[in-house]
C-alpha cells in the first residue's frame, strides 16, 4: 500500500498487479492514492474491492469479470508469452471454466503443443490457451500464486 494506511472492515480500494518479469505482484491502494497515482497506466490488472466484513464468508474478493479481464489481457499479448504468463492463463482458462465463463471447445494439437481452444459466449469469441505440462506440483504452485494475488481460494 503506498500511503501504509491499514484499511477499515467494510472499505473501498484498489488492487493492481504489476508484471515484474519474473511474476507478478499485487500491490493495494486507498482510494486516495490510488487516485493521485498513475499505477493505472502501469498496472497490468486492476479491480476495486473491499476489507470484508466479519459477518462476510471468506469468499473471492474479486469476480469473473476482473479474472476475465486479466485472462483476455494475457491473451492479447503478441508473440512468445514468459513462462509466468503463460502458466498464470492456463490456469486462469481452468478456473473460468470451472465458473463457466468459459467453454471447452476442443483440444488441438501443433508442433508438439498442446492447445485448449475456448468459447467466450457472451461474445462469440475463441481463445487458444497453451497447455504448458504443469507438473502437480508447478500447478500447485501458481494456484498458491494466484490465490495469493486475488485473496481467495482457487
């Protein structure tokens, strides 16, 4: 957090991530340095959320169209994606199609690689996403990533 303000049960601020070359790093704003700050251009993500309440469960701090948003960010990405990358939207297509904001399409294959090839059907949109062999161990890991990144179990 820029202003290292704790934030209050019920508030309002920002969530961004920032590519760092080797991950990427979530970093919280107040609304008012958030405001006065020009994370916005730099970030790669960003969504507003809220400190949840006691009364509220444990439960994902961020929806399907901010994970949407990261994914179709991902994947307009020219070129050879870093590894980080790559593995980070696989499993974002996994979970998006486990929320079913996703559909499985088919599976194809080129050059050795395989693909998942997915429907977006609010917008009549396909996705290739690169299946990059995780390991159990390299899936956990990045689910950790992730869940670490949106607050939440994935």
């Amino acid at each position: 957090m820029a202003c290292e303000k704790q934030f209050e049960e019920g508030e309002l601020y920002f969530s961004a991530l920032f590519d760092n070359g080797d991950g990427f790093e979530r970093k919280d704003y107040c609304t008012a340095c958030w405001e006065g700050a020009s994370a916005e251009k730099q970030a790669f993500s960003f969504w507003k959320t809220h400190v949840p309440t006691k009364e509220e469960e444990r439960k994902l701090l961020v929806d399907n169209d901010v994970l949407l948003d990261f994914f179709v960010r991902l994947s307009e990405e020219e070129g050879e994606q870093p590894d980080h990358k790559t593995k980070f939207r696989y499993i974002l297509a996994l979970v998006l199609m486990r929320k079913r904001s996703l559909r499985f399409v088919d599976v194809k294959r080129d050059n050795g690689a395989e693909y998942l090839i997915l429907r977006y059907p609010k917008e009549d949109r396909e996705f290739k996403v690169l299946d990059p062999g995780l390991t159990e161990e390299e899936a956990d890991t990045v689910k950790d990533d992730l869940s670490q990144i949106l607050n939440t179990e994935v």
